[in-house]
C-alpha cells in the first residue's frame, strides 16, 4: 500500500488519520507522517494499516494504476471508487 492508496481509502470510508490510528494501533501522528512521505515504511505498521482498511471493506486493486474502491457489501455513502491521483481535490489532509 502507498501513502496515496492509504489516503484514497480513508476518503471512502469517511476516515480521518484518527480513525485509522484506532482501527490498526498505528500512531495518528505516524500515519500522517508516513502519508506525507515524512516518515519511512515500516512493513508492520503499513501491514496493520491496509488490515484495518481492508477490515473496513476497503479493495485494493491488483492493476499498476493502484486505484481502491470498496467491497460490494460495504457500507456506500457515495463514493464507492477512487484513484489516488483524484484525492487531492476532495480531502485536507492535515490532523
């Protein structure tokens, strides 16, 4: 998972970096780090955060273009699909 897959997942499921730091035990402050490419990756800490993502009903594409969309039975508040690239426009991304 990349910094860009981690944000674009959050946005669908209307997460906020606390959200996730609940959801994987990851440290709020690391992940924004992380997603901000201020910190190195830790294959453990990424492990925990796409779990929990995943968990949440979150798919990450198999395809280089590195898109996430979710799970067909996961809760739909609109946005169902997203590529990296188109994040920017939707979220702030501070803490």
């Amino acid at each position: 998972m990349t910094p860009d897959q981690c944000r674009a997942a959050r946005v669908l499921l209307d997460w906020g970096i606390r959200d996730l730091a609940q959801a994987s035990g990851v440290m709020a402050r690391t992940i924004g780090a992380w997603e901000r490419r201020k910190h190195p990756s830790a294959a453990p800490m990424v492990s925990r955060m796409r779990s929990a993502l995943k968990a949440a009903g979150v798919v990450f594409s198999a395809e280089k273009d590195g898109g996430v969309r979710l799970r067909e039975n996961a809760k739909q508040d609109g946005m169902t699909a997203c590529h990296p690239a188109c994040v920017e426009k939707f979220v702030n991304f501070s803490i």
